[in-house]
C-alpha cells in the first residue's frame, strides 16, 4: 500500500472517529453538548482538524450523523423484516422503528428533526436515505389503492408521530401495542 493509499485511510478513520465521538456525546448528554470544541478535545485533535474534514463545522458533523443513522436504521428494519412471517411483517417493522427511535434518540433527532445538509426526496438524495426509505416502501407493500410513494409517506408521517409523541410523554404508554396493531391494520 502507497503513501497516498495509507493518508486516505487514516482520513477516513479521523472522519469516522468525529462521527462516532459527536454520536457518543450526543446520545449521552444531546446535542447542545456537540460542540467542535469538545469533540476535537475528545478526540485529540485540533479543532482545525475536524473543520478540514468537515467544513460546515457542527452542521457537517450532524449531517454525516444522521448519514450513518441511516445506515443503521435500514439494517435494524431490514433484520425485522426478514425475521418476521408474511403476517407479522409490518408489526415487526412498526416495533423496530420504535425501538430504533427509542434507543438512539439523539441519532433519531439528527436524521429526522434537524437542519441536515442534504435533500430527501430528490435526484441528490444520499443512497443512505433512499436505502432507509426503500426498507418503508418495502414494509408497507404495494398496496391496492394509491401511489406507494405516498402511502409510504404518510406511513412515515405516523411513525414519526408516535416517536415523538411517545418521547414528549404525550401517549399513554401503557396503549403502545394497541397502537401499533392499529396502525399495522391500517397500512397491512
């Protein structure tokens, strides 16, 4: 391996690094804590170094967060859809994305809440987001009326809602599997 091989590993490495130590601050004390400052102290380096990989400062930072979120929310959904039957699919799908939501709240809130840098729906739209919203389009189906795109969509919308809902203590908690049969009879 050259020289030029060997600095461009040890980039991606740095940049990954970022990621993961914004994630890891993130998750444990949220995002007013991510600053580049704090990271470039968590991670040895100078703050100059974090801004060479990622020029935008802190919005870079939480756009390649929400990036890599992508990449482990459409495994985690994925993995639900495989292990279930034809029956219990979309519930199973419903629950991941619950328990996604739940368990990485601050990855959540940068791929679904904040200002990113990139476009959803649109011909720039990173393989990451397309690759997490396909894993919607797939757990809803087809569909007899109307265009997937949409009912997909709106599937979102929902799951979305409860999300937060759930979050902000505005749903009675004890009702979370009645509302999930409910919205898996109303997408299935």
């Amino acid at each position: 391996m050259g020289v030029r091989e060997r600095k461009e590993r040890e980039r991606q490495d740095r940049a990954h690094r970022i990621v993961e130590c914004a994630r890891t601050v993130a998750e444990k004390e949220g995002w007013p804590a991510v600053t580049t400052r704090r990271l470039a102290d968590e991670i040895e380096y100078s703050p100059p170094v974090l801004y060479g990989h990622f020029p935008e400062g802190r919005d870079g930072i939480v756009s390649a967060v929400a990036l890599a979120g992508f990449g482990d929310f459409t495994t985690a959904m994925r993995r639900a859809l495989e292990g279930a039957d034809e029956a219990g699919r979309l519930t199973a799908f419903i629950r991941a994305y619950l328990d996604f939501a739940a368990d990485n709240p601050a990855t959540y809130e940068a791929m679904f809440s904040m200002r990113l840098g990139v476009r959803f729906a649109h011909e720039s739209t990173p393989p990451e987001l397309r690759a997490g919203f396909e894993t919607l389009v797939s757990a809803i189906g087809g569909g007899s009326t109307g265009d997937v795109g949409t009912r997909a969509e709106v599937f979102w919308s929902a799951l979305h809602g409860m999300c937060v809902l759930t979050r902000g203590q505005r749903l009675a908690p004890d009702n979370e599997a009645a509302r999930v049969e409910q919205l898996a009879a109303l997408f299935g």
